[in-house]
C-alpha cells in the first residue's frame, strides 16, 4: 500500500504519521522538537522522524511515496522556504522545508502552514467533507487559518493565503507575535487561547489557571470563565464574519485546543457571525466543530504530501 508521511510540527513536539491516500492514519508517532538550536536543530528532528516514519511503514509493508509537513509559521515556493517564524522554534527562518524533506526521505515533498494542513485534512475526510470552499480557523495558542477550494490548499502569492489570525481586529490594538508589530490588534490576539488567559483575568478571574482549567471552570458555571469565553466567541464569530464576506465558505471549521469547549464557544461565535454577516452567508456558511481530532495535522500533512508533492 503506498502511504505519504505526514508531519506536524510543535514547540515540543514534531509527530508524525503513515497516512494513507483516502486519510486514514495507519500508525502515528513523535519525536522530542529541538526548538533551541534553529535550523540545525531542526535538521536533526526531521531526520529523526523520518527514519522512525520508514521503519514503521518497513514493519507495515507500506510503501512511503510522499512526505509533508505542517508548520505553526508560513511557508514559500516549491522549496517550502520559511518566511514567518514560529515563535516557539526561533531561528529558523529561510530553512527550506521541502527541499530538506526531498533530500532525507528521497520523495516527492511539500510543506504549509500547520492550521492550512489541517483544513486540507478536514476538507478531505472531517467536518468539510464534499464541500467546495473550506475555511479552517484553529484556535489554540494563537489563531491558525486555512483555506482550502476545489480541493487544493489557497497559498496566494506568498504562501500566507488563509491567514486570518494577523487581520485587523483593534486598530491601534495589542502587539503581534510574530513580528512584533506595535499596534497590530490582529485578530489572534483577542481570540487564542492567550487571550482566553488574559479576557479571563479582565473579567476578574485567577490570572494563574491554565486555557484547560479556565474551561473546566466555565463549565461548572463560573461567572468569569463564562464571561471570557463569552467574548471570545463573539470575537472570534465577528472576525469569522469578515473572513466569509470575502470568500462565502461552504462552510467553516473551528478546530484546536480551545474546541474542547464546545457549545460555550461555538454558541457566541455563531451567534455574533449572524448578528454581522450578510443574511445569505447566515445559511450559505454554517460554522462547525472540527471533526478530526488530534491527528488533523499529519493527516493533512501527509495529504498534502501525497497529492502535492514535487
Ligand atoms: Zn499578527
């Protein structure tokens, strides 16, 4: 059976998986990220998850004809260059992902932002399956955008198509992490899981729990970690709106972390996009939970592998 490997890469961890054409991760693993030693540092974690990808498919009789990685940053050209680095694994900006993944695995490679993989993954076999227009947000750490239409993953002319996390939110807003723009107010920084931290301590919650515990709380009723979610949604549902104005999206995905918050997340959000989107995307654009679950990002990358790779 020919599997692509599929790859996703974190501050922590890089994982990966053997995954099949039709989606279906055959085996997963991980590797420990070496997040402090830039590209070389990288170099060395993407060799070591390719071998143990290898011996796993040798185990399985599969036969490995693809490779592809999702990344929390934006890639460029064929070559999968970096061009917006991770702020987690600093250091690595210019290091050519696909070119370097071609070289140690011997196959055809390509590389993308880690939430663009993931939406590729729920296009294909999740929430978005047989739908033509896929819009993909994850929220978690910060806010991962993706698009994916017809099928193929919207890259643009530079390959941060998808972006939705670094649009506008507050003009003369809070300082983007990832390149430190004073004043960015992008729309990650009032909608991540960062922020959940922040909206909950403004709302007089204990500044010290964790996104986890803040959900654990709201779910037992707690005023402040409701009222934190609360406008969370409603940031995220008026930010979503702007996005389906310009693309009117079969339908949008919401995955990441934060998505184990279910219904106290989903209902400000969709009640906010349909208070400001035009009335046809109300029905046109149904917003949704993601429906793969930790896997979305191999799956998606060896996807991306499998049917893009050069
Ligand atoms: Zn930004």
């Amino acid at each position: 059976m020919d599997v692509g490997i599929g790859l996703d890469l974190g501050g922590t961890d890089l994982k990966f998986a053997l995954v099949t054409r039709s989606g279906r991760a055959l085996e997963t693993g991980s590797v420990p990220t070496v997040a402090n030693k830039g590209t070389r540092g990288l170099r060395v974690c993407l060799v070591a998850a390719v071998l143990a990808a290898q011996a796993a498919a040798k185990r399985r009789r599969a036969k490995v004809v693809a490779i592809g990685m999702g990344l929390p940053g934006a890639v460029q050209g064929r070559e999968g260059r970096i061009t917006v680095v991770p702020p987690q694994i600093p250091g690595i900006g210019g290091f050519r992902v696909a070119y370097e993944l071609r070289r140690i695995a011997q196959v055809p490679a390509a590389a993308e932002n880690d939430a663009t993989v993931a939406a590729l993954a729920e296009a294909r076999c999740g929430a978005g399956r047989g739908r033509n227009c896929v819009l993909m947000v994850t929220v978690g750490t910060g806010l991962g955008g993706g698009l994916v239409v017809h099928g193929r993953v919207v890259r643009g002319a530079c390959g941060t198509g998808g972006e939705i996390g670094h649009g506008v939110f507050v003009k003369d807003g809070l300082p983007c992490r990832h390149d430190g723009l004073a004043g960015a107010g992008c729309l990650e920084l009032y909608t991540s899981a960062t922020a959940l931290v922040r909206l909950h301590a403004e709302h007089g919650g204990d500044p010290a729990l964790s996104p986890r515990e803040i959900v654990k709380r709201a779910r037992a009723g707690a005023k402040a970690a409701k009222a934190a979610l609360n406008e969370l949604g409603t940031n995220l549902g008026l930010g979503l709106a702007t996005a389906a104005v310009l693309v009117a999206p079969d339908v949008i995905v919401i995955g990441g972390g934060l998505c184990n918050a279910g219904r106290l997340l989903l209902d400000p959000v969709r009640a906010a996009f349909r208070r400001q989107t035009l009335r046809p995307l109300i029905r046109a654009s149904p917003i949704v939970l993601a429906r793969l679950k930790n896997d979305a990002g191999c799956v998606g990358a060896g996807l991306l592998g499998l049917e893009e790779g050069a």
